[in-house]
C-alpha cells in the first residue's frame, strides 16, 4: 500500500535534475498538477462551462493552464508563437473536439506540466538572465522572468479554478 505525501511538493525537497534557481518554478508547477487534479477529480462533465457570476468557467481555466505554460515556456526558448498556439489562444474557453471533457482538459494540463518541467531540467542557468521578447509588441523580459511568470500566473489560475468549482459544487448541492 502506498502512502501518499500530504506535504506540499516544496516540502518534499529538490525535483531530481531541475537547477537549483528554477525548484520554485518546478514545485509551483507540480503542486498545481496536483491541487487540480484533487479540485476537479470527480467534476461533472456538464457543468464544465458554466459561469456563475459571470466569471470564467472550469472549462477556460484548464484550458489556460495548459496554454499559458505552453506560450511562456515557448518565447522562454526565445521563440515566437506558432499559428496553432495563436488559434489556442482565441478559442480557450470554447469546448473543442477532443478537449471537452474534465478528463481530457486535466489530461492536457498534466502534459504541458510534464513538458514543462523536462524543459527546465535542460535549461542552463547561466542564460537565466538573458533577454526574451514577449508577443506581437516585443515586451521585454528574461528567461527567468518568464519562467517565474509561469508559476505564478498557473498558480493564480489554479486559485480562481478553485474558488469557481467550489461556487458550482455548492449550487448544485442546494438543487440550484
């Protein structure tokens, strides 16, 4: 039987083959896998779109979890978006084939965690500092700017992801 680690994963010390500079990046993004994963565990399907109060549903921010470190690790690289990012971009917060389920949406985020996180092990720290240019107008930051941004703005969907599913849980448990 296997005990699961109830601390958070900053708590479980150093992630195996991440630099030193960027374990808060890998932690913040390994505890939002798994708070996600225990937020929308068992989340209805048809309740994904929803938007009470008229904030964003449980649909868009899975769907810009996965985006959004997919658009940050990309220009982190010093690359420019590709037209296929750009089309996920526009249609984040629509359900789309193959992507429309809780299952599916979680699935797509977990992917990108991994993806990211490989990425940072392959990342040198000397070029941390180096300057990036971000989106159509060329803002400019540094590859650790960026990375960090990446953490934190997960992070912060990941709080308002929870704050939406418990609105929802609560209105369906009062019959709403």
């Amino acid at each position: 039987m296997t005990t699961i680690d109830k601390r958070e994963v900053w708590q479980r010390g150093p992630v195996e083959n991440v630099p030193a500079l960027l374990q808060p990046v890998a932690h913040a993004l390994l505890q939002a896998r798994e708070e996600v994963g225990r937020l929308v565990n068992k989340f209805p399907d048809n309740h994904l779109w929803h938007q009470p109060a008229g904030v964003a549903s449980i649909g868009f921010h899975l769907q810009h979890l996965a985006g959004v470190l997919d658009r940050l690790f990309t220009y982190a690289r010093g690359e420019a978006l590709t037209e296929e990012q750009l089309k996920t971009v526009a249609s984040e917060g629509r359900a789309m084939e193959g992507k429309s389920s809780v299952a599916e949406l979680v699935e797509g985020f977990n992917t990108q965690v991994d993806k990211a996180v490989a990425e940072l092990r392959e990342i040198n720290e000397q070029a941390l500092t180096e300057v990036r240019m971000v989106g159509r107008a060329q803002i400019p930051s540094t590859v650790i700017g960026l990375l960090f941004h990446a953490a934190e703005h997960t992070m912060r969907h990941v709080g308002q992801l929870y704050v939406t599913a418990k609105v929802i849980e609560n209105k369906l448990a009062s019959g709403l």
